[in-house]
C-alpha cells in the first residue's frame, strides 16, 4: 500500500509520509532524525516561537509523566 508523498520543508526533497513516522509530519525522516528537542546548542534553524512551543509541550509531558510516576508512589 502507497504511502502520500510529502516534499520535505527542510531539504525540499520527497519523501513518503508513513503512519508510524517519527517527528514533523512536512520533515522527512533525516530532517526529523537530526533535529535535537530542547538540547542547548548551536542550532539556530527553529524559531523562538517553535522552541518556546516544543519548550512547553516538553515541560508539560515531563510534569504528566511526575504526577503520574508521584500518583504511583504514594
Ligand atoms: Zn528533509
């Protein structure tokens, strides 16, 4: 079964978009390999408000997890 063929944001190439495809559905899987969440770096390719937005969902996912993992304990 043919998966949809998406151009790449990144490097403009083609690539099929799988179900189970980690990472940004418009990046191909090299691009969404190498793209580092929430490790400081050099990277300057996101924008503040794409950092800031992965920033929050991070924070929101690691508070879940807590809660969960905390619920657990006691
Ligand atoms: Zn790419």
């Amino acid at each position: 079964m043919p998966f949809p063929i998406k151009v790449c944001v990144v490097c403009k190439e083609e690539f099929e978009l799988k179900p189970d495809k980690p990472g940004f559905a418009n990046r191909c899987p090299e691009c969404s390999v190498e793209e580092e969440p929430e490790e400081t770096g050099a990277k300057g390719s996101m924008s503040a408000e794409e950092r800031q937005a992965q920033r929050e969902a991070d924070a929101e996912r690691r508070k879940a997890i807590r809660d969960l993992l905390y619920r657990k304990d006691r």
